[in-house]
C-alpha cells in the first residue's frame, strides 16, 4: 500500500466528518429556526431591495472581476449538470458531487478570504434575500434545483445557492459560505415567500409535499412539545445516572459463580482488557524508547553540556524500561494464554473503538460534561477536535517515518551525489513537518 | 412466611417481561418472549435454541463487540455458532461448546441445551452488554450528543513511497492540513447551534412561532423513542437483583447436572493468527526488544529469575496485570477519553459533589458520569499538551539524524531553516 493512498484515505474521512457537520447543522439550524420565533423575517423582506444595490457597491472592483470570472465557469458547471437532469430528490450520488464542487469553491473562496466572524440571523437572513435578486444566469437554475430540495428533509444542499452564495458574500470564509447556501435553501423551503420570480416554484412544491401539518396552532403544541420532550429526556438520563452509581450485588455473585466453572488456568479479566493494556503499553513503550533517542542524540551533539542530570534521568529511564519489560512479560503470557483458548474469529489486535476501561468492568455509558457559558462548550469541541487531528498528524508522521528511514539508511557517503531535492523535501517532511524547507549547498571546495 | 412458588415465578416473569421491554427498546429485532426464557432453563427444543442464538447474534452484532466482516461468507446455523463462540470469548467467557473444536456438536457428549446459551446471555448481561447496547441506540437517535470524531486512517504495516512521489506527497499533507481547518471552523459553528439548541430547549417562552416542521415532528418521534428506552432501562434497573436471582438458579441447574469432565487446558497447541495477522502482537514484541537496556548482566538476570517465579505464580491462579508497577504508572500516558459525551447547559449553580476545583485531573476519572467542562477541557490541554511534546521530539530527533546523515557526504552541507 502506498503512503500516498494512507494520505488520500485521511483526506476522504476528513471530507466524510465534514459532510456529518453539515447535516448536524442544517439540523440544529431547521429546528432553532422552528423553535424560536423569528421577528426580523418580515422586516428585512422588505429591505431586501435596498440591501442588494448597497450590497453591489460594496465589493470592489477586483473582486468583482474575479467573481464574474468564476461565476462564468460555475455556469458552465452548472448547465453540464443540468443538462444532464435533475434526478431523484436528494439523492446522494448527486449529493456526492455537488459537495466536492462546493469544497473546490469554498477552496477558493477561502484562499481570499480570512479568519471567522459571527453572523447575526437577521444579517443571513437580509444575505439570503440578496442571492435571490441576483440577475445572472444562475438564478433560474434554482427553481430545478428547489422543487427537488424543498420537500427533503435531509441535509443536501443545493449547490447553485452554494456558489453563488460563495461568490457574492462579503465574508468569504467557510463558515460563511455554509451559513448563507444553508440559509438560502432553508429559507426558500420553509418560510413563507414574498419575494419574486423563484418563490412561486418553491411554494408550489412545498404545498405539493405530502402531510404538511395546519398551521399555528399544532406548531406551537409541537414546539411545546419538543421542549418537553427534551426535559424529561434530561431528566431520565440523570436518574439513569444515578442508578449507575448503586452497586448490583446479585450481578456481582452470579459471575462470581460462573467463573468458578471456568478452567483453573483461565486468565483474568477480559481478551478486551489484554488488548487495551497491550495496547497502552505499546504506546508508553515507544514514547520511552522516543525519550531515550533523543537524549542520546542531543547529548551527542552537545556534549559540552553537564552530563549530570542527564545521567539521573538515563538511569530512571532504564529502570522504568527495565520495569515495562518485565511487566510486558507478564501481559505478554496471559496474552497467549487468551491466545490458546482464541476461537475462528477472534481477535486480541488493538482496535480504535474500545470502550473499555482499563479495569473494565463495566463499559460506562456516556458521561455527561456541564457547562455554563457558551465559551466553555466551544472551547471543549475545539480541543477536541484538536486532539483529534494531533493525533491523525502524528500517525502519518510516524507512518512517513518507518516508510522513508530504510531508504534514508541505503544514502551512504561515497561517490556519487544523492538527490539533492530529495534530501530537502525529505528534511521538511521529517524534520518541520513540511511546513519549513532547508537550504542545501553544494559544497565543492576542495578540503 | 415463604412466598409462593405461584408469586415468585410471576414476579420473575414480570422481571424478564421487563428486561425483553428493554432489550427490545435498544432497537433488537430478535427478542424473544418471557415464556421462552423460562423454557430455555429446563432445556426448551432446538425451537428455542434458535431464538436465542438469534438474539445473542444480534446483541453481539449490534454493540461491535464482534468485527463483522470475519464472518460474512458464512451463512446459517454455523455463521451463528462461530460468531456467538468468538464475541462470547471476546468478553472473557467460557464454555466448553465455546471452545470446543470443530466437531463440538454439542461439546463433549452433547449436552449442549439451550440453558448454555441462557447463561451466555445471563454473562453477557453481567458484563455490561446492555449499557453498550443502550450507548448505541442513544447515538443512534439523539442528535445532540457530542461524537467522535474518527479521522485516523487505517495504517498497514507495509507502506511503500517512491522518491519520485515525494512531492505530490507534500501536497496532500497541505491539502490535509487545510481539511483539518475547514474542519474546526464547521466544528465550531456547529457547537455554537448546539449550544442554541441546548438553550432553546431550557426556555420558557410563551409566543408561539407560527412555523412548524417535518424535521421537529421527526424529533419528537426519536426523543420519545429514546424516554421509552430511558425508562425501560430504570425500570429493569430496578428489579435488577430477582433476575439474578432466576440466574442463580439455572446456575443451580446446570450445575447439578452430571458434569462432563472440565477441561484444563486448552484444546488444541496450534496458535492460529487472527485475521489481522497478530500486527498488535508483533507491534508489542517490538517494542520490548528496543527498550533501552540497562547494565545488561545483572539486569537480565533479575528480570530471568523474576518472570520464572511470576510462571510459578501463574500456574497457580493468574497473575495480576491489573495495577501497573510504580514507575510505569508514573509514566505519563495519554488519558483515554470516551467517545460520546452528552453535553448539559447549567443555569443554575451546581451542587459541589466534593471536587476540589484545584485539584487537576490527568486521567479520566474512574466511574464519573458528570463532569464538569472545566476538568474535561483539563484533560484534554493535558492529552495536547502530551501529544505536542512527543511530536516535537521526534521531529528534533529526526532533525539531528539527518544532520549527522548529511555531514558525512562530502559535497553536501545542510543549512537548516
């Protein structure tokens, strides 16, 4: 398998995870929108005239060359699909597509534009009314594209409002781009429409779709309803919760009896356990191994520094890796002793979604993190996704380490001079994580 | 006064009819009814015996403690057979049809009864398989839980790069990079929205919008769906103990059968190579071998006497790997964090449970189920933090390779950026 592909794979489920964000928040979007009222809608309709000749002149002339160029090539992207004709509403092949053009736009659109801003509703909604009064070509492929996307309830964003919406908003960040094309699809589906020429399809459609519900009265019992719903599903989960806590006794002496019946020499605890030991310590070993590298490496290249808290810690390094190697004896026997025992299809590898706890016991259910302040939620998502991508850049890190270092190995002095932007590109990617290059010079002086 | 028999195989009928609720509440398609349960204690037909290999296969499908693709190419009663054998071994369980060879119709002299798999599911029960199947169903329906995120590629052991491909590689990874930022600005405008939500649900408010929606309505089905399983799951938690009771005594039964003589070891020497081909355990062996060794000869031998008296140890009884050794637990390890989290918004002051706010934590606490965001955003700084550190050492590690590499062409002299 190449690394190449190892990168590609990482890529798709980058892009995958960013699909699943999308459709959480065109969710969360239908539902606030459903759930608190909206008292900007109406005015800013009105405003919708105004707001897009002040929108027109606001962006500057070098942009708006670079639009039309790329609002010229979205049209032709956009009649070659067309041509080919709408098919199944939201279907996902057509989804599948339509968002990979959409990363190549925001892609642009991106490389323009900078950091994130927060954008009030009635500012997306004023946005949203603006796409619509757009006079180019692209505007009156959106009908086809409505009357598929207004009765579907599932996530897939109607590329046309995409591009255009990236083309023309002010922000040009991501976020951005997603919040306006959210905007537009959702506004143009669920909100009654006083605006011109694309709100008729759209109404037609929707007052096509099957079991829309009477209007304001059942809407607010629904609201009422989800929100209690949504109370007492709070409620429950504490109390299940707190019946975590209590101990089970009858739970605890049946297994008491049923290991009784297993084999005397049947190990301990679970192969689950094995494994997430194993694989725990595997972790902690190569970290140590790392350690003591570097050390010697460091202390190679400077060795007028004083050894001596340098020898402290090389003696506690090995004690401890002294100590890791006879414990790993041990995992490592009860190891096979699962292993002996290992019926067709089993398996003690290490994998990545183990929920078991090192004294694993009984798999937790999901704990609940409180929080009081907005911040505090997005701080804890930020880093958790920033963990998480540490983490993916460090395996391939690795992964380009054990691949490139025999190859390293075979470049022996001698005749014959090696690559030269080889050994630069290899240096950034090993040794700055690509980010940095250095400069090698050829050095012909004779000695 | 001695209840009647009458009373207490109605309460424990009313017992399992909870548990059945519950089980089918985790979105089981398979469960059998109450009745069948008290027929598999006195050994109900192969009837029986289907339906309970049917629902421990689809309990054991369900909570991926089995991989699923091991087994696809078989089909029917052996596909059954294997798949319960592997997922009940997995969880540490042991019964001679479980680990009998290929002719184990039935183990030694077939008394394989359905009462065997009664006390497999009684064992899967025990060890926590309904919370795991209760998680599940809980991602599967709620859309306001915080999730994984799984980005990590599956690495095999060979990997291959022609030098030629060095920079289309180099692309990539910026191209990786720049996914990972689109990434955190999606992931951080959808924690805004959640956080609207989480709000929006705490609210009061009387007016009522004159909107309504397909997807709400969807909602409201899927958060009644998950209260039912909410309170399914009390309500078994309640009556718990008298189906350990029941348990207790099929236990008795079984037991006062005419055993089959308990094997002591195991059935076959051949060790067979999981279909991952053993990559953890040659990972691990690896590691051993490159620990950096200490004053070699005494070292060795300490560690030789050592492992022979552990052996001893062992045929006893099994050694404890549970608690680690001093300085290995002082060895900083990357706090395992779970997987799915829900998240609370608080308006009012939480009750202080006695944490002390100093105190950080650097490893999931043991049982918690609250947590407040401060600790969790602590530990995850800590996870970074750790992560960062190990990353920039071997990046400094190799930085000085190449150096010294470099130094010994001739021609050539690096200068570092």
């Amino acid at each position: 398998m190449s690394l190449l592909s190892v990168v590609e794979q990482a890529i798709k489920s980058c892009k995958a995870e960013q699909a699943r964000i999308k459709d959480s928040i065109q969710l969360y979007r239908e539902i606030l929108h459903t759930v608190t009222p909206q008292p900007n809608t109406d005015c800013v309709e009105s405003d919708s005239a105004d707001d897009a000749t002040a929108a027109d002149t606001d962006v500057s002339p070098g942009e708006k060359e670079d639009i039309e160029l790329l609002e010229q090539a979205l049209e032709k992207a956009l009649w070659v699909r067309t041509g080919t004709g709408p098919s199944k509403k939201g279907s996902n092949k057509q989804c599948a597509p339509r968002k990979e053009t959409k990363e190549g736009m925001q892609a642009f659109a991106a490389s323009k534009g900078n950091q994130t801003t927060t954008r009030s509703t009635s500012k997306s909604a004023s946005l949203a009314r603006k796409e619509q009064k757009r006079p180019a070509g692209i505007v009156h492929h959106q009908p086809a594209r409505k009357s598929q996307q207004a009765v579907s309830a599932s996530g897939c964003v109607d590329p046309g409002q995409l591009h255009t919406s990236a083309f023309h908003s002010k922000n040009k960040t991501n976020r951005g781009n997603v919040l306006s094309g959210n905007d537009l699809g959702r506004a143009a589906a669920i909100s009654m429409p006083s605006s011109n020429n694309t709100a008729p399809v759209s109404h037609t459609a929707e007052s096509g779709a099957p079991c829309l519900p009477q209007q304001n009265g059942t809407a607010s019992d629904q609201t009422a309803q989800w929100r209690s719903l949504r109370r007492k599903q709070n409620r429950l989960w504490d109390k299940v919760a707190a019946s975590q806590r209590k101990p089970v006794p009858g739970r605890s002496h049946f297994m008491e009896r049923i290991r009784a019946t297993f084999p005397k020499d049947w190990p301990c605890g679970s192969p689950d356990q094995t494994r997430a030991l194993v694989d725990r310590l595997t972790h902690q070993g190569y970290d140590l191994i790392q350690h003591c590298q570097t050390q010697e490496l460091v202390a190679k290249q400077t060795p007028e520094t004083a050894t001596e808290p340098g020898g402290k810690t090389l003696e506690r390094w090995q004690m401890t890796a002294a100590e890791l190697q006879n414990f790993a004896g041990q995992v490592k026997q009860e190891w096979e002793a699962w292993d002996r025992w290992r019926p067709e299809g089993g398996c003690l590898c290490p994998t990545r979604a183990n929920s078991v706890w090192s004294n694993g016991m009984v798999a937790p259910l999901p704990p609940t993190v409180t929080y009081t302040t907005e911040a505090e939620l997005r701080e804890l998502e930020k880093l958790r996704m920033r963990v998480a991508l540490l983490q993916q850049k460090m395996h391939l890190e690795q992964a380009l380490l054990d691949t490139l270092s025999p190859q390293l190995s075979s470049i022996v002095p001698g005749p014959g001079c090696p690559d030269v932007s080889v050994l630069r590109d290899v240096y950034s990617l090993l040794g700055e994580g690509g980010q940095r290059f250095p400069a090698i010079v050829l050095d012909s002086e004779p000695d | 006064m001695r209840r009647s028999k009458a009373a207490v195989s109605v309460e424990v009928r009313q017992v399992i009819g909870a548990l059945c609720r519950l089980l089918a509440a985790t979105g089981l398609h398979a469960v059998p009814a109450p009745e069948t349960f008290r027929r598999a204690k006195f050994g109900g037909g192969l009837e029986v015996e289907d339906q309970f290999w049917q629902l421990l296969t689809s309990i054991l499908q369900s909570t991926g403690i089995v991989p699923c693709e091991a087994f696809n190419q078989l089909e029917g009663v052996s596909k059954h057979r294997k798949l319960v054998a592997a997922g009940l071994w997995q969880t540490g369980y042991h019964a001679d049809w479980v680990s009998g060879g290929e002719g184990g119709e039935g183990g030694q002299g077939g008394r394989f009864s359905s009462r065997d798999l009664l006390l497999a599911l009684g064992w899967l029960l025990a060890t926590g398989t309904l919370e795991k199947l209760l998680t599940h169903r809980v991602q599967q329906m709620d859309n306001i839980l915080l999730t994984p995120i799984p980005v990590n590629p599956q690495l095999s052991s060979e990997l291959q790069l022609h030098s030629a491909s060095l920079r289309k590689l180099q692309w990539l990874i910026g191209s990786l990079k720049y996914q990972g930022q689109i990434l955190l600005s999606m992931q951080e405008e959808r924690t805004r929205l959640l956080h609207a939500v989480l709000f929006a649900i705490l609210q009061t408010s009387v007016s009522s919008p004159d909107q309504s929606s397909t997807v709400l309505r969807e909602e409201c089905v899927c958060v009644q769906q998950l209260c039912d399983l909410l309170e399914a799951y009390l309500n078994w938690k309640q009556v718990e103990n008298v189906f350990w009771t029941w348990m207790d005594s099929v236990v008795d039964c079984h037991l006062t059968d005419p055993v089959v003589e308990k094997p002591t070891h195991a059935p076959n020497g051949i060790t067979r190579v999981c279909h991952h081909g053993n990559r953890g355990l040659e990972k691990f062996e690896d590691m051993i071998l490159r620990l950096p060794r200490g004053q070699k000869g005494q070292r060795r031998g300490r560690g030789d006497a050592e492992d022979r008296g552990e052996r001893g140890e062992r045929l006893q009884g099994g050694s404890d790997t549970s608690s680690l050794p001093p300085l290995l637990s002082s060895l900083p390890s990357l706090p395992t964090l779970p997987q799915v989290y829900r998240a609370k918004l608080q308006t009012e002051k939480p009750i202080k449970r006695g944490f002390r706010p100093a105190e950080v934590p650097h490893s999931w606490p043991e049982t918690p189920d609250e947590l407040p965001s401060s600790q969790a955003t602590q530990l995850l700084l800590h996870a970074e933090a750790l992560l960062l550190e190990r990353r920039d050492r071997q990046r400094l590690a190799n930085r000085i390779q190449l150096q010294e590499m470099v130094g010994k062409l001739d021609e050539l002299v690096l200068i570092p950026p």
